[in-house]
C-alpha cells in the first residue's frame, strides 16, 4: 500500500519571512495530486516542506501515520522521492552513475552494490527509456532526455512516493507530454503515488486525480478537477477570465483564457 502524506496546519518560512500559514493537505493515496497557483504562492516551498527539505514554523508533515521528522534521513529516502525544478549533474557522470545513486538510500555499511540494486537501475532505465543512454555523459543529452533521467534516478530510489517539482519547466510540448505521460504510466502500472506542481492549467486538469489550489500561501481549494476549476476560482485566485469546456480527447475541463482581471501597474 501507498505511504500517508500530510501536511497538518503548517507554517512555512524563509529568513523569518512567512510564506505559507495554516496549510493543510492530505495527498491520496495511489493518485497523482498535483498543486496549482500564480507564481510564488508557496506551491515549492509546501513541496520541500511534504520532502522534509524545510522545517515547518509550526504544525508537521505526516508521513505513514507518523511525524515525518521522526524517521531517519535514509528512511525518508527510502519511502519518498524528490525531482527538484533544477538539478545539476557532476561533470562528466554517465547516466547509468547518476542513475545508480538513487540507491544510495539503501546501501549500508556492510551492504554495497547488489543484484536488487541492479535490477533497480535498469528497471528504472527501461521505463524512462533512457537504456541506450546508459553510456553517455548527462551534460551531452538534450532537455527531454535529461528530464528523463533525472526521473529514472528517484524511480531508482523505489519509493511508493515521488514529489515532482515542475518535471515539464523549459521542455517543448511535446516532451512536456512525454514526461506527464510517464508519470501517468508510473502511477496507474506501478502503482506509485504522485504528488506534482505543475504550471499548465490544462495539462493539470488532464493528468490530475486531485487538485491543491493555492493562493498568498494558502490553500483555497482541494479535489477532482471537474469539481475545483471554476469560472470563480480561476477569477479569484488566477485573476483570470475564462470559459471552461470539456476536453475533447481527455474529457477532462479546459480552461480558455479570455482576458486578465489584472490591472496593470
């Protein structure tokens, strides 16, 4: 069974600057959730606090029934995967290196490289399609390419949560879509729960089992998206007028813009 995640009450700061108050979440199990909103509404910061990278002012984050704060580093590891919006790879790596240190969560003392974790990489690898990479170095791989890497090396962590943030920034549409499709593949096929922020309206409604709307550092709405994307939410927290239509392909709603309620400066 898929790991509990929760974010209960939580106040969230950097420099003494709060940036997210009374935020609650609760991410379904064995579902893609992701997180909506206007730029720096807190949609990273709730992300890096639900992945233990920042420590909450006040309230906590419940992974499996208990405060997150009270596993081991390698055991938070081993239960939830991180894809931050930017990652660097050590000059030079190879692609089956970076990928092969997604098992680093379960090497021990005296437990170093193993059959399982082998079979982990080029698990990982066939399903991110990146096998025929496996040699080359990740600074000579196109965008699309390295995207999927980066997602074979939490795949190679084998956690039952993965914590995508904006997997599809800087990519052209249609690796945008090759990514999402991936993650849709994790999720309904090996059954891992995702928790994603995502920028694209539409493509949100599309792979989307649940929406977290936020606004100001706040959640404003939570559910299906056919029940959370309105013609009033998209007012209020995107400023934005807009008709909502059923997609033709995904029967999922989509969102056309018709103007900014924004004032200029």
């Amino acid at each position: 069974m898929s790991e509990l995640l929760a974010a209960q009450g939580l106040t969230l700061a950097y420099d003494g600057t709060t940036v997210a108050r009374d935020v609650t979440v609760v991410v379904p199990p064995g579902r893609i959730t992701v997180i909506i909103g206007p730029n720096a509404c807190g949609k990273t910061t709730l992300l890096r606090a639900l992945a233990r990278l920042l420590a909450p002012k006040s309230g906590n984050v419940v992974l499996d029934g208990k405060d997150i704060r009270r596993y081991g580093t390698k055991e938070v590891a081993r239960r939830l995967g991180l894809l931050p919006q930017a990652m660097t790879a050590p000059f030079g790596i190879t692609v089956a290196d970076l990928i092969a240190r997604g098992r680093f969560p379960h090497q021990e003392l005296f437990r170093q490289w193993s059959v399982e974790d082998e079979a982990a990489v080029q698990a990982a690898m066939r399903l991110t399609r990146v096998t025929a990479l496996a040699d080359r170095e990740v600074d000579e791989l196109s965008g699309g390419q390295r995207q999927r890497v980066w997602l074979a090396l939490v795949l190679a962590q084998e956690t039952p949560l993965m914590l995508l943030d904006e997997p599809t920034t800087y990519l052209d549409i249609a690796h945008q879509l090759d990514v999402l499709e991936l993650c849709r593949k994790l999720n309904r096929e090996e059954r891992r729960t995702l928790v994603m922020v995502l920028h694209d309206l539409n493509q949100a409604a599309r792979y989307a089992d649940h929406l977290v709307v936020m606004k100001d550092g706040a959640v404003v709405a939570t559910g299906a998206p056919a029940d959370v994307l309105t013609v009033e939410l998209l007012a209020h927290t995107f400023g934005l007028e807009a008709r909502i239509v059923v997609d033709p392909v995904s029967e999922t709603p989509m969102v056309i813009p018709v103007a900014s309620l924004e004032r200029p400066d």
